[in-house]
C-alpha cells in the first residue's frame, strides 16, 4: 500500500494537475491525497487514530475526518519531513498562541495565489494595487501581506505598493489613478482602515475596485459586513465591495465580487458539518461549520475544520459569523505586532 501511495502522489505532477480538477474529478483527487496525508502526516495520522478510524473504508469526502484548525497552534503539521522556506504566522494579540503553516515551497504558494486571483480578475499586469496592510517587511510572516506583495511586483507599476501608514498620500496617488485610466486599480486593505479612510477621505473611487479582507474586532465598533459595506459604498460612491477569504492555514483563496457570496477555485471545496456533532458532514446542509478541503495544501494538511459559520448558496458560499468562544481572528490584528 505504501508503495502504491507514494506512486499516487508526485509531487510535482500534483501540483500541476490541481489546476485542472474540475467537480468530476475532485473527490478521486481528494480521497487520493486524504489516503496520502492520512500515512505521512504524523500530526493527522494520530489524530485519525485516536478516532479510531479505518481509513481504508473512507469511500467519501463526507466520511474524511477534518482535523481541527488549532492544530496549527499546537503542532508542527506538515506531510513528510522538509526545511521550510518560509513560515507563515496568524495574526494576535502577543498573549495568543498563532497557528504557523510551514511552507515547503513559497514559489508554489505565490503561483497557486496568482493562478485563482487571475482566474477571477484578469492579469495581474493589468492593475495598479495599492494595498492598505502592513508592509512586507514589517509582517513578512503573514501569508496575506505576502501574496499581496508577490502581487504588486507582479503589476509592474511603480504606482502599487503598501500605504497603511499613510493614507493621505495613498489619496493623492488614487486621484491621480482615477484620472490616468492606464490600469485598472484595485484598493485592497484591512476592514478597519478602510473604515478610517472612508471616514477622514470620502472621496469618488467609481471604477475602481476595493477589495475588503476582514479585520474588525478590537478596533472600535464592531460593523457588520452589510454595514460596514454600505458605509465604504456610500463614502466611496462604488457600487459594490469585493471580499477575499483566505487564511493562515489554507494556501488557496476565495472571492466576493458582485455580492458577499464567495467563490472558490475547483480544487478548493467548502463543506458544512452540524453545529453540535463535528463528524456529521452532508452535502444538505444550508447553514452549518465550515470545513475546507485545500488540493493545494499538499505538504501540510488538506482537509481543516474551520470555526466559521458558512451557509450554502446557489452560486458559492457565506461567511455569518464565528463558532461561540472562538478566539478573534482578524487581518487588522497584523498590525498590533
């Protein structure tokens, strides 16, 4: 059996092929790597065998046991033994323990990034970004700091880069945009400092896309994503806002464009459990735990149980709220480091 898993799972050619899966072909791929993950995980294969699962008889993505987010905190989860390249952190508060992903390959990271934010936006070269995060060398460790960084070189305009510390001159260089016309322009930030700047500049931004990443709590009143919607339309004179879900533990993202319901690229699948029984898993339920199947989470661990509230639509999925007690999570808190 060893044998016939290690022939299953190449690596490179893994890699390559999750951008073809399609909703066919992503349970074999799923059941494959969760057989896969389930001998060479040493984290996940203890927790398997806690549960006491035979995971030859899992015949299903509904029967695969999802390892619990905290792990991350807690544990070393990787596949197999490496030196990582890089290690991403989660943003909190300093008496919080962060979850740490080890990245294998932070080339692939970027790739796999870039590939699902084309797919939904167009070429990267298309753009200017102006980014309202935390620059890459202040938060090099945030998964998120890092894409969008990869991203803005990837523009190649000397107009994209970070200005979350100054958000007048991140003003000017927006009028100045507007005005050129030569790219589209995308203003991607943190919740809260969007807030702030829709408070201290509103200001005309039609045509230009803003795309909103989380990060509320613990910087003053806590909005609702409807809310906090309305007010950057109404400050922004947009039509809409655009969300992007992704976190420390996934290596895959989603989007938000016309509406709060997320889209995900195919080899990245959102599943709800009950909310009182984290092993009861159906492709029925409207409104449950989030549960993240990432293809591309290869060297980690691909099958995570999230402590979101998600509820199923016709075209994606929602995000409404967080499992009771959880701890805050959120983008803004990258900046209190």
């Amino acid at each position: 059996m060893k044998q016939k898993m290690e022939q299953k799972i190449d690596i490179n050619q893994w890699k390559e092929k999750i951008f073809e899966v399609n909703e066919n072909s992503f349970e074999e791929m799923a059941l494959d790597l969760f057989q896969y993950q389930s001998k060479y995980n040493l984290v996940y294969k203890k927790y398997l065998s806690y549960l006491q699962k035979k995971t030859n008889n899992i015949t299903s993505i509904y029967q695969i046991p999802f390892m619990p987010i905290d792990f991350f905190k807690f544990h070393k989860v990787i596949t197999n033994d490496f030196e990582p390249s890089h290690i991403f952190e989660s943003s909190g508060t300093t008496l919080q323990i962060r979850s740490k992903h080890f990245i294998k390959e932070i080339d692939f990271y970027h790739q796999n990034a870039e590939k699902i934010f084309e797919d939904m936006y167009g070429k990267l070269n298309n753009f200017h970004i102006l980014a309202l995060l935390p620059s890459y060398l202040e938060r090099g460790n945030s998964s998120l700091v890092s894409m969008i960084d990869y991203f803005i070189k990837k523009t190649n305009s000397i107009h994209s880069g970070f200005y979350l510390d100054n958000i007048e001159k991140l003003t000017e260089k927006l009028k100045i945009l507007h005005q050129k016309k030569d790219k589209k322009i995308i203003l991607w930030g943190v919740s809260f400092a969007l807030l702030e700047l829709a408070q201290k500049y509103p200001q005309n931004l039609e045509n230009i896309i803003i795309i909103e990443t989380g990060g509320m709590k613990g910087r003053g009143e806590e909005l609702t994503k409807d809310k906090l919607h309305q007010i950057l339309k109404n400050a922004f004179a947009v039509p809409n806002i655009h969300s992007e879900y992704g976190m420390t533990e996934l290596l895959s993202q989603g989007y938000a464009i016309e509406s709060d319901v997320f889209s995900t690229p195919a080899h990245l699948k959102i599943l709800l459990r009950e909310i009182n029984d984290p092993f009861a898993i159906s492709p029925t339920l409207k409104k449950g735990i989030v549960n993240v199947i990432d293809l591309a989470n290869l060297d980690s661990c691909a099958f995570i149980a999230t402590q979101d509230l998600g509820e199923m639509t016709e075209n994606g999925f929602k995000i409404i709220g967080r499992v009771d007690n959880s701890e805050v999570r959120g983008c803004n808190l990258l900046m209190e480091m």
